[in-house]
C-alpha cells in the first residue's frame, strides 16, 4: 500500500509556519524564511499541515 506523505508547492507556501505547528513529528521546517519543505523520512502523512495551510499550498501524495 502506498504511504501518503506532504508535498508543498514551493511557489505557492508564504512561510507563515501554520504547519510547522501542527505537525506531530517535526518533519517541516522553513527553508531560508521563503518557503516550508517537508522531510519525507519523518512525515507520517497524517494531513494536519495541509488542513492548517491557509495558501493551500500542501497536498497529500502517494509515494
């Protein structure tokens, strides 16, 4: 079965860090205070972080 995990569109995400907050295993962090990256080691792909986005610049993927 496919594992979902957090993809965010870098041309959309404002770095406001709403996601960072909510993400249960620390696998978001700001790059460079431009936008938000996922580290797909640590997601778990629970969804939290694109509900909380208010760019709507995350989606789940499955890889």
């Amino acid at each position: 079965m496919p594992k979902r995990k957090a993809f965010i569109n870098k041309n959309i995400c404002v770095a406001c860090g709403c996601c960072l907050k909510v993400c249960p295993k620390n696998a978001i962090e700001i790059f460079k205070g431009i936008y938000a990256q996922t580290h797909d080691d640590k997601c778990v792909g629970c969804g939290l972080c694109a509900k909380s986005c208010p760019a709507d610049a995350i989606e789940l993927t499955k890889n």
